[in-house]
C-alpha cells in the first residue's frame, strides 16, 4: 500500500472509530510504529485528525463544522463515483447551481465533456478548481467562512433569487432517520434552500457515511429530492426520490 492511499485509510478509520491507537493501526497496516506516528504526524499537520499519547481522534465533532480539507479526504473514491454519476445527468447549455460541500465539488473532474455550462456557485474553492475552463462561472459572494472556503448568508442566498436553475447539486452532512437531508452548521442551509427551490431538478449527493445521522438544521425532506446519488447499497429507503446507486 502506498503511503497516500494509507493515510487516507487511517484518516477514514479514525472518523469511523472516532478513536485509533497506535498498535491497532500497525496491525491493521502492518508496519512499524514510526510509520505509524509519521502518518499521523502528517495528518494532523494538514488539520485532519488530533493526536495524543495514544493514537488520534479525528477533529470534526457533531456541533462543529470541519474543514474543507478534512472532509474532501474522507471517502474521496466514493464522491467520485457520486460526482460521475451526477455530470452524466447534465446537457450542454445547462444552467446549474454546485454547492460548496466537497461531495459536490468532485464534479469539478467530469465537466470537461459538457460545453456552454452556467454554474453558479457560493464556492470561492470551485473557482480555483476551474481555472481556465471555458463554462461560464459566477459566485454568489456573502459572507466569507474560510474553513469552507464559501459565501454564506443572506446576500448569497438572495443573489440565488436572480436564476432559474436546470439542476441544482447539493450535498449534506447527514440524511436523517426520518428522512432530511440535515446540517452541523445553522449557516449552511440557507443558500442550499434557496438553491433548491430555484431549481427544475434537485440532487441530493451523499456517500454512505451520512445516512442515518442526526444533526441540527433540516436543509429540506429527502422526498423533494429528484435525485438522490449515493454509494450506499440500502439507504436511503422507501423514499419517492429517484435513487441512484454508484
């Protein structure tokens, strides 16, 4: 295994557990223990999991929202395939909204076959990530939240006001039990609200990880949802969302 590939496996196992120790992972891994610390030296460098004497706890908690980075490292193959699976869906000329969840941004890799796209976008990150592309690119501005590298609040859910959306692309720290697509973070739902209701076709993307959780703030009922795309094989169940399994 290669060291990029094992450290976002003990990157995963440690949200998973919400706890790893240092002789779990050797055995898990089978290497040495300096391999091991070095591994989490450099994760909790880049901010994606705390260490202590022991081993690490991953740093996103249930009231907190973590950083952009630390989720684009979770279940990275999984957004792939989700974010695949949600470009196929597009027509050249559409005029689209992405969101800032990193879900969503992986479509980023599988646009180049559409032309003439309009995306908009609260994401200051998805302006980066395409640099140089020839669709038309517009960003909501708002209030600026850096470990998201987005827009939030009433400026940027009102500029939403101004479209008529195709599709509108969403993603969610959860899917609830009873069946919400939910928040950690009061400031996320807002201009996914606006977006959905601007839009002629609703996707909601989420990797298996977020069923079945509970978080504070309802964005909206899965039920809405035109799509739902996830790498879950069971969840989410006995919804009238077309559901898309990757």
């Amino acid at each position: 295994m290669f060291r990029d590939e094992r450290l976002n496996s003990v990157l995963e196992l440690t949200v998973k557990r919400g706890f790893v120790t240092v002789p779990e992972l050797c055995e898990q891994f089978r290497v040495s223990p300096a391999t091991i610390r070095r591994d989490l030296q450099i994760l909790s460098q880049k901010g994606l999991l705390q260490r202590n004497r022991n081993g690490a706890v991953p740093w996103q908690k249930q009231h907190t929202e973590a950083s952009v980075h630390f989720r684009a490292a979770v279940n990275a193959k999984a957004k792939q395939k989700i974010a695949r699976a949600a470009a196929e869906l597009l027509s050249d000329g559409n005029l689209i909204f992405i969101d800032s969840s990193t879900t969503v941004l992986s479509m980023v890799d599988f646009l180049s076959s559409r032309r003439n796209l309009t995306i908009v976008s609260n994401s200051l990150l998805l302006m980066t990530l395409m640099r140089g592309t020839a669709h038309r690119m517009i960003l909501t501005g708002g209030e600026y939240y850096a470990p998201s590298h987005a827009f939030y609040g009433e400026w940027a859910a009102e500029a939403l006001n101004a479209y008529n959306f195709d599709f509108a692309f969403i993603s969610s720290v959860a899917v609830t039990r009873d069946g919400w697509a939910a928040e950690t973070m009061e400031r996320s739902v807002s201009v996914r609200k606006n977006a959905l209701r601007r839009a002629s076709v609703k996707v909601l993307m989420c990797d298996k990880s977020k069923m079945n959780l509970q978080r504070a703030y309802n964005i909206a009922p899965i039920d809405e949802m035109d799509y739902i795309i996830t790498d879950d094989p069971v969840f989410p169940r006995g919804t009238r969302s077309a559901v898309i399994r990757v």
